[in-house]
C-alpha cells in the first residue's frame, strides 16, 4: 500500500484526498519508482483546486513531478536504486502522478538525478525550475548572452521566475524583475535581481512599440504582460513565452516582429524531447545556486498539498514547494 492524493470525479461532485492505495493499481509502465518527494507546481494547483480542465482521466492520482528510486524496472536504461526525476509527459493530467509513494513510470522519459543533487533539491527544481532552463537555453540558442543588455523575468517571486533570475543573474546577466509582491523585493534581490518592478508597469494595456528597454525576456505571465515585454523588447531581442499566470490571451501587433526583428520563443515542458531534459538538468544542476535554490523552498508533507495548491491559486506561495511523500 502506499499513499496518494487521488482526485475524483463522485456522483457529489469533485473531490481531493489522501487515500491508501494498493500497488496492483498502478498503471502500465516499465520502471516502478518509490517516489521520495514530489511538488506542487501551477498546474498541479489548478488539478487539485479543479480550476480548469487538467485532468482528463478519473480518478486521477496528482502530481506531474516525481524524484525518487527505481525499485523495479523491466527498461534496458533502469535498474533498482537508479535515482530519478520524472517531469510532465500527462502525468496527473492522463495519467497517474507522482504525489504518492509509488509511481510506475515510462524509462524513455525519465532523467537522471544528476550527481550532486538531492531528490529533494531536484524537486524543489522541479517542472517549475527545469521550465526556467529550458526559457534560458531557449534564449542562448537566439544568441542571447550576458552583457547585451537587462533581461526582464515576469512572475518573477513563482517558481519559473524565481529559478530563472537565480539562473540568469548567476550567469551574469542583469536581471530586472517584476513582481506584484513589493514585500519580496529582498528576496529577488538575494536571487540576484538587480533591479525590481511592480508588475503593473506592465499589466495595462499598451502601445505597440514602446522605448526599448529589454535584451531579453522570460514571461511567465502572459497577456498584456507578454504583449509589453514585447513592445519593449530591443531590436533584434527574444523573449521567451512559457506561462499564462496572467491570461492565456496575447493582444499584441506585429510590430516588435517586423521593425524590431523580436522573436518570440514558445517553451513546453511537458513534451519537450529527452535529449533537451538532460541538457536543461545538467545545467541546472551547474548553474543554479544551491544556496538560492535553498532560499525559494517550503516544504510540507502530502496531506498539506491540498490547502497549499488553494494558496498557490491565490498567489500567497512565494518560490517552490517541495512534498515529501
Ligand atoms: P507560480 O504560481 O509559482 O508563479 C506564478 C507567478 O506569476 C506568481 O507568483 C505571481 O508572481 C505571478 N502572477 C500570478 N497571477 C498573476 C496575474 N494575474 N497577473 C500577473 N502576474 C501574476 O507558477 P509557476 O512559476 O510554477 O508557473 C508560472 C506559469 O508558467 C504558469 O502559468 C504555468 O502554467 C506556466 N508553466 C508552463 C510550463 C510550460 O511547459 N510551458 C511549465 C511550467 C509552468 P508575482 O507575485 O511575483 O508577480
């Protein structure tokens, strides 16, 4: 047996808990993994708060990202006591996750816990954390390189944001970041933020060029958000689009694209190829801090993650949170 947060769909309605579950349930899948620590990012909330479509298979065991050990494995690439982190691929959207003590997983999509970290820090990492190095390869693989000029990080106190400027301003990068939460200003300072903007600078509407302000872009945000990041992108900038915490909309002109030569750059985690997951893990594991790593976390347990996912909703979590399952 081992324990789960099992989202259901009942004749009440929809409902979240912690249930016991029997091994025997576990789906198909060629590696089966004791799942040490698990996380909540915004998807998983919006699952486990039932805000919007994310799971499309009932009953559905939650969680998208899994760190743990192999205890079986029928894949030519996993053996018992491999340890090993698991990133999206449908989990706790079709199928089951990786907020329970035991997940049977697919061996292609699986990445080694690289070296030196724990599976604690590779969840506090997380879908979140490795989504933030696949915005900054994105805008490496544009030429994007430190001393062109400020990079804007949006969303910047969540998850994304908060790896991403810890990221970027240990790679020399100037950082400017912009946050609803003034109160937090310490702490992107201590991520390296250089210099911290209220995000409503950004949240009005705007017009179509605006004065040139940014070298890059990693939006996490959406929206008008991402439509004044790019009015304010400088010739030939990049900007790295990956969330939607403010909207999935994008009321934007092609004007950044045509006189300014922006290119905007889509990021996906969720079926981003295994070679790119190892890259983004590898330099995660080099660029980022595990001090400020240490700085974003707060850690609860498995049957804290239901309130917690209703604070993430309501933008009270600053950071990651990492469950120990
Ligand atoms: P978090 O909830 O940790 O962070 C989101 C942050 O966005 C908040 O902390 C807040 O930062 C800001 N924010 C929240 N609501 C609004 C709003 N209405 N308007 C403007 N800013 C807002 O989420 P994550 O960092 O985990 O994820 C961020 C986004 O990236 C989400 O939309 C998520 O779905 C997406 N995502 C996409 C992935 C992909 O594969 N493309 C993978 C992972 C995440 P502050 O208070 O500092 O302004």
């Amino acid at each position: 047996m081992f324990d789960a947060l099992l989202l259901e769909k009942t004749d009440a309605g929809f409902v979240a808990g912690v249930q016991a579950l029997d091994e025997s349930r576990l789906p198909e899948g060629d590696v089966t993994v004791r799942v040490e620590y698990s996380t909540l990012n915004y998807k998983d909330a919006l699952a486990i708060t039932n805000r919007s479509p994310v799971v499309r298979a009932w009953p559905m065991v939650a969680g998208i990202d899994g760190a743990g050990e192999v205890v079986e494995s029928s894949h030519s690439a996993w053996r018992r006591g491999d340890r090993v982190i698991h990133n999206g691929w449908g989990a706790g959207e079709t199928r089951w996750g990786c907020l329970a003590g035991m997940a049977r997983l697919n061996g292609d999509g699986l990445v080694r816990v690289p070296g030196s970290m724990t599976t604690r820090q590779a969840m506090a990492i997380g879908t979140a954390g490795y989504t933030a190095m696949l915005c900054v390869l994105a805008l490496e693989r544009h030429g994007v390189q430190p001393g062109h000029g400020d990079v804007l990080v949006t969303g910047a106190t969540g998850g994304v944001g908060s790896v991403a400027t810890a990221v970027l301003s240990r790679l020399g990068h100037a950082v400017t970041c912009a946050t609803g939460k003034p109160s937090e200003a310490d702490y992107l300072q201590r991520l390296g933020a250089r210099h911290v903007i209220d995000r409503a600078e950004l949240s009005a509407a705007g017009k179509p060029l605006q004065k040139e302000r940014w070298a890059a872009v990693v939006d996490a945000v959406g929206s008008t958000t991402l439509a004044n990041a790019l009015a304010q992108t400088r010739y030939g900038g990049v900007v790295a689009a990956c969330g939607l915490a403010g909207g999935h909309d994008l009321p934007t002109t092609v004007m950044p694209f045509i006189l300014r030569g922006v290119t905007l750059a889509g990021v996906d985690s969720v079926y981003a190829p295994i070679a790119l997951r190892r890259e983004a893990w590898s330099r995660l594991a080099r660029d980022l801090d595990p001090a400020a790593l240490e700085s974003m976390i707060e850690d609860i347990g498995l049957s804290d993650a239901i309130d917690k996912a209703q604070d993430l909703m309501a933008g009270r979590v600053r950071g990651r949170v990492v469950v120990e399952v």
